[in-house]
C-alpha cells in the first residue's frame, strides 16, 4: 500500500469494512457479488439548489437496495416540485487487476431518467474542482463498459490513483483511518458530488 496499489484481496477486506462503517451514515453503500468478485454500490439523489450553478447540490433521500434498479422509473420518487433540478447519481466501486487499484464507475440521470451526457457531467464538477483539472477533463472522467453490467458507465480514470494514493498514504498519521478506499473516495469523490460523512472515519 506504500506504493499506492493494493491487491484484490486487500481491496475486498477494505469494501466489507467501509460498508459496516457506512451502515452509521444517512447513505449506507451495499456489498455486492459477482462471479466471485466483490464490489460496492451507492444510489443516491442529489437536488440542485440553483439550476444555473450545478456546483451547488444538496443530497436528498437515497433508497438502500441490494441490486441495481432500472431508472427509468427511479426518478417518480422525486417530487414534481423538484423535478427539474432531482438527479440521480449510481455509484460503484470495483477492483482493477490491471491497475491494482479501485476504480470509482459512475452514471447520472436527469429527472426523466435520461443518462446525462459527459460535457453536462462535466458541467456539475464543482468550480475548484474544475480549474484544477481543466487540463486532464476528458482524461479525468472517461467512458467505459461496466465490467460486470455491461453497459456505458462513466469512470474517474484509474491511471493517476496509484501515485494520488502513494502521497496521501505518505501524508496520512498513524492515528487516523486506514480504510485505503476511505482515504480514496474522500480525496476524489467530491470531484463527482461524493461526500463522505466524517462518521465514516470513526473506529468507534
């Protein structure tokens, strides 16, 4: 872990701990299987608090659920007071053998249950975040197959996460949470509207 890549096995302990952990939280991710290869998954509604700035979001209700749901009639649990500015995020996370690292795999959906197409995604990247990447924009956040679903899924590129995690595991003290996909999801998550409680941190 020193060096910013973990195994599977390693990868698959740190999944079975954040999820346990997440169960304290408002937005508790599942545990999930495939052909032996575990992963996690989180559905969660955001509510755009101004709809001419898609940086300003506030997290609305998200239904725990143990398999993936079809989203075409997802977006009825928003109310029509909101139906203009209810999106619906879908996140996993998955074990790369190629990289060693986790890979973070995302789509968004508007009201309608339209996926949200990748310039509009870009579009909902918080300003900071933004300027920062400006350079790597379409590198950062690219579109891939779904290994397990199969279909077009939005990913944070995992060519970068080995060394981002090599600094913060350097940086990060002796006393403080050492869930790697913790450390992970709180450095990047926010760059797709992912903000992790800081209960999460918590051993207790």
């Amino acid at each position: 872990m020193s060096l910013g890549v973990i195994s599977e096995e390693e990868c698959f302990g740190f999944m079975e701990d954040f999820v346990q952990r997440s169960k304290k939280s408002s937005e508790p991710w599942d545990l999930m299987e495939h052909g032996g290869k575990l992963y996690i998954y989180l559905k969660s509604w955001k509510v755009l608090s101004n709809q001419k700035d898609h940086s300003k979001v506030s997290d609305n209700s998200s239904d725990r659920i143990s398999e993936p749901v079809e989203t075409e009639t997802d977006h009825t649990i928003c109310s029509d007071e909101f139906s203009n500015a209810c999106i619906l995020f879908e996140y996993y996370v998955i074990y790369s053998e190629s990289y060693s690292v986790p890979v973070l795999y995302f789509n968004v959906y508007n009201s309608n249950g339209g996926l949200v197409s990748l310039s509009d995604v870009w579009d909902l990247v918080p300003a900071h975040y933004k300027e920062r990447l400006e350079e790597n924009r379409w590198t950062f956040i690219t579109q891939s197959e779904h290994p397990y679903l199969g279909r077009p899924y939005y990913q944070l590129h995992p060519c970068h996460t080995a060394t981002l995690m090599k600094d913060v595991t350097s940086m990060t003290s002796s006393n403080a949470c050492s869930n790697y996909l913790l450390s992970w999801l709180s450095a990047v998550g926010p760059v797709v509207l992912l903000s992790l409680p800081l209960t999460l941190a918590s051993d207790t």
